[in-house]
C-alpha cells in the first residue's frame, strides 16, 4: 500500500509506473465464472462486464464489497464574481451542513446502497481566484487540496464512491473540459443546478475568458489554473485509490470533469474508474466520449453530490451478488446449451 | 381489497371500472413535497417521477417499501416442438430447482435489493399445446393460469416485482406482440436464450404460422391461443396487484409481452406498472414504444427470472430514501435559487 505525496505538478505524471494495473489473472478467472453460472452466456450484460471490472481491481475470481467508503469534496470558485450561478455561494456551506446533519440526497443515497459518507469542506471561506483575472489556484494551493483528496481515501474500503459539492463548478468544469480536449466554450456548458439561457450564454463567456487566459500548459497546470479545490481533491483521490488498487466510482459532469485532467496526463490514470451515470448536463455525454467510458446508469440525473455514484453502487452490488452467489451449471445439475 | 376472480376471458375488460386508480392528492402532495428538497428542483431526474408514482399508488405523500414481493411464473409450451431453442425444454424444470435452491441470477438479486421470493411452478410436466397446430391453452386453462397468478399476489406487499422462466418464450411473446401490435414476425423476434441467424429465422417462421392461424380475435383470445400458463399469471397477477392498490416492476421483454394483452384490452390495466429495463431483445424497443413505457435501466440484460425488475427495485428504493429522508430548504436552513 503506497500513500502518495504531492511535492510539485510535474510529479503526477510520474505515478504511473509505480500504480498497480488490473490483475489479468483475476479477470481471466472471473470470465471463465460467469460462463459457468447458471444463464446464458452474457445474458446479465452490464452486471457481468461489472463483476469481472471489480475481480481484475480486487485481485481475486470473486470480488466483494464489505466496505464501500463515499468522498465528497466541496470548494468555493472565484469565478462566482462574474454572477454565473443562480444560487449564493453561501449555499456550499449551508450544503456541507446539510450533509453533516444527514439531510441530504447523498446522505439517503449512501444509507440506502451502503456507503460509509464522508465530506471534506476545502477552506469555503477562500474561494479560489477568479480565473477571468489570474489562476484560480497557485501550484501550492493545487498540491495541498489534491493531497487533502489523497489522504481522505480511507485504505481498507474496496470500492470508492466519488462525489462534489461547489456552487459554481458546473462553469468551472466546462473551462477545464475546454481547454484539455478543445471545441469552443459553448459546447461545454450547461445549465448547472438551473441557469436560463442567458445565464449559459454568461457562462460560455466567462469559460471562453479563461481558455484566453489560462487554456495552455499541461494538464496539470489547467486544473490549478482554472480548477478548484475539490477538482483538485477528486484527482488526489482517485490517484490515491489506484496506489490502493481500490476501484472507483465517478459521479456525473463535474465528478468527470474534475479527473480529466489525469487522463489527459496519462489515459490509463482512469482505468480503475467506472463512470456512475450519464448527467442530462450536456458536456457529459461529449466528456465521456473524449474519456471513452460507458455510464451504468441514465436516470436524468443532475444534482451531483455522488449522487448517481452511490445509486450505481446499488447496481454494483447486484452485479457482485450474482458473480459470487449463482450456482454453477454443473452444481445445479442444469444442461447448457 | 378485492380478490379477483376469472370466470370468463371476456370478463377481463370489464375489471377496469372496479380497479383502484393513482391517488391525485398523494401525487400533488409528493409533487410539492420535490420541490422543498435540497436540490434543484428536477436535479434527482427519474428518482423523483418514481416517488411521486409510488405516492400515488401508496395513497401517501411519503410512500415506503417495507415489503417487496417477487413472483416468477414458470410454464413450458408446445411450440419447443418446432425446435425454436437452442435448450432443451427440461432446462425450465432445472431452473425452477434452481430457484427453489437459491442459485439462480434472481435469488442473489432479490437477496440484494430486498425482495421476499417465491417461484410459481404452472403445470411443466404438461407444455400448452403447439400454436402452429391448435390453441396453445383452452380458455379454462388460460383462466386457470390467470387465477394462479392472482392468487399468488400477497395483498400486504408494497411493490410486486415480475418475472418468468419458460424455454421457448421468447417465441411466444414475439406472437403475442405480433398478432396484438401489428408488424411482421421478423420484426419482433429475436436471439432469445442464444438463438443464431437460422434459429431466428426459424422461429419467425413458427410466429407468422401462429399467427395465421390465431392472429384475430380479442387480446384475451389471442393470449389463450398463443401465450403461455406463466404468461396468463403475470396478467393475473397484475390485475390483482391493481385490485389491491400495488405498483409493479415489470422485468424485461418477455415479462412485458405478457401482460400487452392486458394493454391492447385497455391501456389504462397497465398505468401501475414501471418496466424495470430495456432488453437486448430487439423487439422489446418496440413494445415499449407501443405501451408509452421507458425503461428505468438499459444494463445490456437478457436474462429473464426478474433480473432487470430486482435490480430496478434498489433504484426504486433509492427514489424513495431521498423522497421520504430529505430534508426541506427551510429544514435545513439552506438558501434556495
């Protein structure tokens, strides 16, 4: 078990090649089990392909999940001066209240499918700068809140349900998905927890001012300069699971968004992540194209919190359950095809 | 609570003017209820719409599951004679062993999601006769399977989950939508279990056959001459679920071909049903085009037994833990837009 340290940005592209992979035995072994359980071949879709995701991360033919730790992350963005939030941005707080006082969706979602929840409020009082006038964070600001991520993950859980709470980060999503895979800003943004037209048409504005400003550099560098806290801790988490070689659930367009700048570093910084489900945010669809992750889940979804993640848990589970639980043919004395 | 009781197919029509319909008040309360949440209003996308449906059908603003109850219905049929499946029709008894072990796909998903089992075994020592020779059922053993299936619903459960296991009847629901929807047999048949392109071909030959032979009359008539026992209990058991006031998960597409002759007798039979997934069977887009149903999941699933349904029962209750667990903006102290 490797605990990661964050000592300058150009470090993390490095990790790679000390991160675990997928175990190709474990996977060999879980598709060799699910031909033999008790239904046609692939007749369980997605819950198969689940199953033998989670044998190749655990290391064994059947995965378990007896801990499942949830991660949410909150931040206050600068680039709320430019009024592209509906909501105060007192509500960040308020919300970790909330979160803290269980009375939150992602409070029910964790009871329900069995996550142990966590929230970790990253200074909400020092918004990040306004990136329309400088970097949003310096490279010190950066590396502490992806540390804070890494150390947040907790090493004995066996899966890890990511999650996000930050008034103004649907804008600072799209800016980041700009500037690492391109198209115009308007292509990127959404209408977040409600803005109207011209409240997009605002934020396709602003996100084009920080793609002037700040749209080059390594991947690294456009997640402080247009980034905030929690994109950062999302990423220093997800960093950290993979040293755990604990598999992960991304929530929606945001959750997504924050851990594109490792992919864009290195594609294979993502591949013990699932994707929990597809936001009707509209960047979402485009991003996981760009990151070539299929999502479980399509339930209309936009609220982010790891909402979606902590659902697809639920499906998860079931997948996990049927794996190690079912009967093969020749236990149960049923003839093949 | 009503018990229903099948004298005559002809009576099925006639149920609808005695059957309970959603609450509108429960509906409009739970409606309200949404939008006081933590959340933007919509942002909790499907998971809200099935709230404010269990509302409904619960008659209470904060509906619960205390008590899921899931039936498989088991049959076999004559049509197997035609060779239309790669498995050899003993494979419907061995599953139902299966079942009755614990080793099958939908034991593990019911242990996961919650919901108390039970398999309902019709007559699988005597298949229904081959429709592309006679009738598959006389209408008193069509009436005798739909008592079967009303008589299995426990009047205390809080959700019905469905579904079926029967060699061939993927068969079977490709007539039964044909001869009640419309189109050419190809269109609605299908792999099935495993079927490869000679063995679909061939069981679109048998459809059009059955369909020639018994494609008029009234949906009743055609789910006697072309359905099967587990068939005629999953209507069974959906009128009677009506009759006691129980919303119901419907699985994939053999689960949903059996009850369409409920819906091309009245649409209105099936307004308490959700349709768990969407199917990789290719005609089950098209039935579920021509109910006005969307799918809750589309997992890439096809395995029948009430797998979609028990896995789309941990969505349902997931919907109902932020519905009912949630606290208001006022509750919480929280600003709203």
């Amino acid at each position: 078990m490797t605990s990661l340290r964050f000592n300058v940005l150009s470090d993390v592209a490095g990790f790679l090649s000390s991160l675990p992979t997928a175990d190709a035995n474990s996977v060999e072994a879980a598709r060799a089990r699910q031909m033999q359980l008790t239904k046609p071949p692939g007749s369980l879709g997605r819950l198969e392909d689940l199953a033998i995701f989670m044998a190749g991360w655990q290391g064994c033919e059947r995965p378990e999940i007896n801990a499942a730790q949830a991660l949410v992350f909150a931040g206050n963005h600068g680039v709320c001066a430019q009024g592209v939030n509906p909501f105060p941005q007192e509500v960040t707080a308020q919300m970790v209240a909330n979160f803290q006082h269980g009375g939150a969706a992602i409070n029910q979602l964790c009871s329900a499918n069995g996550a142990d929840l966590s929230v970790i409020a990253l200074e909400l009082e020092t918004p990040t700068a306004d990136f329309t006038r400088g970097p949003a964070m310096t490279e010190a600001e950066c590396l502490e809140a992806l540390t804070r991520g890494a150390d947040a993950v907790d090493s004995s859980a066996d899966v890890l349900v990511l999650g996000e709470m930050g008034i103004g980060n649907s804008t600072i999503s799209a800016a980041l998905c700009a500037a690492l895979f391109g198209g115009s800003a308007s292509d990127w943004v959404g209408p977040g927890t409600g803005s109207d037209d011209a409240g997009i048409a605002l934020k396709a504005r602003v996100v084009s001012d920080g793609m002037t400003r700040h749209g080059v550099g390594t991947p690294m560098e456009i997640l402080a300069a247009l980034g905030g806290r929690e994109q950062a801790a999302l990423c220093g988490a997800v960093l950290q699971a993979r040293a755990y070689g604990i598999p992960v659930i991304l929530d929606g367009f945001i959750c997504t968004a924050a851990v594109a700048p490792l992919f864009a570093t290195e594609p294979a910084f993502l591949d013990h992540c699932l994707v929990a489900h597809m936001s009707t945010e509209p960047g979402h669809q485009r991003l996981l194209e760009a990151l070539g992750k299929d999502p479980i889940l399509s339930l209309g979804m936009r609220l982010g919190e790891g909402s979606g993640a902590a659902v697809a848990l639920g499906v998860l589970r079931s997948a996990l359950a049927c794996h190690g639980g079912m009967a093969t043919f020749a236990e149960a004395g049923v003839s093949g095809a």
